[in-house]
C-alpha cells in the first residue's frame, strides 16, 4: 500500500513515517565527568493534518510538538526546531526543512528524507542532569521493488549529529559522498564532521568513513561508520542503518553512532545523501553555479622601494608559488587564496575597482591589514574576463590574472617598501579521457608576464602579446609561437621583442605538454609547459619562462616569464 505523502514539501497528509532511529543517552553528574553510550532504536515518528503536529515515540518517552511549541528562537533555515517544558524536563524536536529545490552537492536539499533530533534533557535538585538523544530519518521510502539490482551511483550527503562531551553536549554538521553498487549490494563514503560550540564555532573536524551491504529481501542497509583520531581510524560496530527514499530512491537516508572509548564521547547522527546526477554543475568560467576548486599555476616576483633615495632594490623571481582560487556558492565569487595575501580573498562585487576595469580585465582592489609585518598595503587583481564579450580573446574555460601586492609610496612609513607582483592562470581541466587521440587543432592566444629586477631606476617590464599554438594529438608533438611587447612602466612605452617559435611533445591522450622555445641563451631559463581545458581539449592554458634583451638598458639579457591562455580556432 502506498504510503499517503509523495514527498515531504508542502501541507502533510497523516502519516507515521518509515524510519532508522539511534539512541544516546548522557549522565552529567554534578563535580564530575559525564558517562554516555548509544544503541539501535526503535522510534514511531507520525505527523497529524488535523493538529498539523508531530508526534514522537521512543522506549517509554514520547511528546508531541504542534505549531504553539516552535521556538523561533532556535530555529534555522536548516531545521524547525519545536520546544516544550514541563517543570525539571525539557523536550526539543529538531526537523531539517524539506524542499523541491536540488541545492548542490555541497550544499544539496532533500525532498524525500527528512532528518530529526527528539532530546529530552532532565535537571536533578543537586544540578545534576541527565538525557537522550534520539537521532532519526524519515520520509517517503523507495518501494523494495523499485530499488535497483543493477548499476551503480553516488550520493553527495548532508550529515548531522548530536554529542555528548564531559560537561555538555555539541552540534556538528559535515558533508561527503557515497558511492552505491546495486549489483554488488554495497555503500561506500567518506567526508568530513566538523563539531561546534553554542556559538556555531568550530571545536573538532574530524574525516569519516563508511561501509555497508543491502539487504537482499528489505533492500535496507547496514554497516558501520568510523571516524579518523589519534593517527587512524576508529571504527563503530554495525553502527549505521538506513534505506532509500523517493520514487526511484534518489536519495537515501541513514542514522548512525559512534564512540570514543578514550574520550568518552558519544555521537548520534543522521545522514542524507541525494543522486548527484541531480545537481546543477559549472560549465564554463562566466557561468560558475556550484562549488568548485581550480587548479593552475602563479608565477611572481618580490623586489623593493627604497624610500629616501626613490630607487628599487632587487629582489627575487619564484616561478612557481603554492596557491588555488575557488569558486564559492557562498559569495557566489571565486575566492583567491595565495600566500602573498593573508587572507582568502573573494572577487566579489564589494572588491571590484571600476578604475582598472576594461572590456577584457576585471579589477579588483583591496587593503591587506598587516601583510607580512608590512603594514596596510593596497593590493589588486586584474583578472582577465571570461566569455564572449571580451574582445581581446574571448574564452570559456580558462582565465589568468594579474596581482600585485604594494605600490611604491614616498610618503611610507616604512624606509624600504616589499612589493610583489605576479600573474597566475587557471581553468577548468580536460580529463585524460576527454583528450582527442587524433587529428590537429590550431589555436590562438595571448600571453601575460613580467620580466626580472631591470634596474635601480625601473620597475620589472610588463609582457603582454599574442601566440599561436598548433598540435597534433595523433603524433602529441606540438610547434607554436609568441611575440611578447615589454611595457616600460616609468614612461609609457613598448617594444616589440620580436617572435618566438617554440615546440615539443606529449604522450597521446595526455592533457599536458611541455617544451621549449628555440632561442637559445645560456642565461636563464627556457620552456612551455601547457595543459588543456575545456571538452574535447577546446582550449588551454600554460606557464613560460625565457629571456630577453633589455630594449632600454644597451640590450642586457633579461629573464622574462609569463602565462600563455588560447582557444581552439
């Protein structure tokens, strides 16, 4: 017989609900350390149209909460949280919220399995205090028949919990995956569980890993769910239960719990998790919805500004510096995270400098409180705008930036003023498997860079100019050139350095290549390394050093280095 609600969006038909439960129940003696334990539960969770209530039952507790007994006090977008109070006792039922909405796999939301915390807390005359946790999942399970004998997916999962530590109890939230093998009948996950104070602060993260086998006959699971302490993973003993919800079990729900024989702390949780072919997921750079980290390459220079004498001093080139950029759901911006700035740094609308804004670069300026003992220093990045709009190269899949961290300033406090400077490339990869294994593509491109320290009156050339690329991806052997124009800042000018072919080689079907240019000098460096993006190889982006002759100071050589972007013409 079909269960009366579909889903669990919306005005609720009665029902009382399929359901895992787990049990903690705490002891805090007064003057002492608490004692805690959990176990399998067997819970009635029922919901009431008429009353529009809940109504939960477990061993010999049990209370109902209607609409009276909702604390807005307590509750968040996350969960409704209902409270009662009856002299010594204190009950509180947590519910998730439920909605139609996917979310994302960072952040997904659940239609079909609700989640649920039915606490009862109780205060002895001495103070002392003692309770249970009861941790439940619920909802619109996925009929035995429908749930699959073949195939597989993942799940990206929402977990919660309650603890009981020595003196009070803790919330914590997590996130993570679970691959599901129907043929084979088994779950496998891991993620993280991040533990946080009343303040929502964060005490514990701790790695999680789970295991468990669907039953034949119920199509339910059972296994267990270990957390990563002390240098490895501690494990609990067919400490998690669960099953599938949805009409086609596109999400799955589990409660599990965990102890720490050491510390003595107890954790009762649930677990959601929802097909991941579900979610939205980024396409290209100009149209990032989700999540997602980028990898790439910075490359940047240090040197410094004598205040008194208003000359620059030398310093040192790193060719390639650790660092990532970000996209986050939560400032809807990618976020640069790099050493040369303390903090992670959001390119947002709060950020953005219409002064060093263009048609092909978006800039971005910002105060760096205390960088490096340095003081305030004003820092900017001019990132390089993807999508058909920008005329100087229009891309989908890669991008670059610039950086710089302090401007030369006279009026200083400081006698000798650090100043950094860079650029870095990043973009959303070709897979190995993505990358054609025949034909040939050309493509064009620009380039960005900085030469090394040039002199004690002149701040390092900025490289800009074009490129082109041609590969072959059945030989993976590659030729190319560029032609840079170095940018003397203290006046104004450029000049053409002229082309520079380079060439090299791959192995067929690799997403990477590397080369060299066929200048030759004994000073310096002198290579491409590049990486495809973007489907079927339709773009990609490279890092480069090579040298060069000062056009300004009599043609001394000059390391030069830079990062290449193109797309497929």
């Amino acid at each position: 017989m079909a269960a009366p609600n579909d889903d669990l969006v919306g005005a609720l038909a009665s029902e009382t609900f399929a359901n895992d439960a787990v049990t903690a129940t705490a002891i805090f003696p007064v003057g002492s350390v608490n004692t805690s334990s959990a176990a399998k539960a067997k819970l009635a969770i029922s919901y009431d149209t008429a009353s529009r209530s809940y109504s939960v039952r477990v061993a010999s507790r049990s209370q109902t909460f209607g609409p009276a007994t909702k604390s807005t006090a307590l509750s968040t977008p996350a969960f409704n949280v209902f409270r009662r109070v009856a002299g010594s006792t204190t009950d509180t039922l947590s519910l998730a919220t439920n909605a139609t909405a996917v979310g994302t796999p960072s952040s997904p939301k659940f239609r079909y399995v609700g989640a649920g915390f039915f606490q009862r807390s109780i205060t002895a005359p001495d103070g002392a205090q003692s309770g249970t946790a009861d941790a439940f999942t619920y909802g619109a399970a996925t009929p035995v028949a429908v749930v699959p004998h073949t195939g597989s997916a993942t799940y990206a999962v929402a977990i919660n919990a309650v603890s009981a530590y020595n003196d009070l109890t803790v919330k914590a939230d997590g996130t993570g995956s679970i691959s599901v093998d129907f043929l084979k009948g088994t779950l496998g996950g891991n993620g993280t569980l991040v533990t946080r104070d009343a303040a929502g602060n964060r005490v514990d993260i701790n790695d999680w890993s789970m295991g468990a086998r669907i039953n034949a006959t119920t199509r339910q699971f059972q296994g267990g769910i270990e957390f990563f302490r002390y240098g490895q993973f501690v494990p609990s003993t067919n400490g998690l239960n669960g099953r599938f919800y949805g009409p086609n079990g596109e999400e799955l729900g589990a409660t599990w719990r965990w102890h720490d024989n050491f510390l003595g702390i107890t954790y009762v949780g649930t677990l959601r998790g929802k097909d991941a072919t579900l979610f939205p997921s980024n396409t290209g750079l100009a149209k990032l919805v989700v999540n997602e980290s980028f990898p790439g390459v910075v490359m940047g220079t240090q040197y410094y500004f004598n205040r008194d004498s208003q000359t620059y001093v030398e310093g040192y080139r790193s060719p390639v510096m650790d660092w990532h950029i970000d996209y986050s759901e939560v400032t809807r911006a990618l976020t640069v995270d790099y050493f040369a700035v303390i903090a992670p740094m959001p390119l947002d609308a709060v950020h953005r400098d219409p002064a060093t804004t263009t048609n092909s670069v978006q800039g971005y300026s910002w105060i760096q409180h205390n960088a490096f003992a340095d003081g305030e220093l004003p820092v900017h990045i001019g990132l390089f705008r993807p999508g058909a709009a920008n005329k100087r190269l229009a891309l989908t899949y890669t991008s670059f930036a610039t950086w710089n961290v302090g401007t030369p300033d006279p009026k200083s406090e400081y006698y000798q003023q650090r100043l950094r400077e860079g650029v870095f490339v990043f973009g959303r990869n070709t897979a190995a498997a993505d990358v054609p294994r025949t034909g040939a593509a050309t493509y064009t491109a620009v380039i960005q860079g900085l030469s090394d320290y040039v002199s004690d009156r002149q701040r390092p050339y900025v490289i800009t100019g074009n490129a082109s690329l041609a590969y072959d991806f059945g030989a993976a052997t590659f030729t190319g050139s560029m032609n840079p124009v170095a940018l003397d800042r203290e006046t104004g000018k450029t000049y053409k350095l002229g082309a520079y072919a380079f060439s090299g080689h791959a192995t067929v079907g690799s997403p990477t290549f590397v080369g060299n240019f066929a200048r030759t000098s004994d000073y310096g460096e002198n290579y491409i390394a590049g990486q495809f993006t973007g489907p079927k190889a339709q773009e990609f982006w490279g890092q480069w050093a090579s040298f060069m002759a000062d056009p300004v100071n009599n043609g001394a050589a000059l390391n030069m280095f830079g990062v290449m972007v193109g797309k497929k013409n």
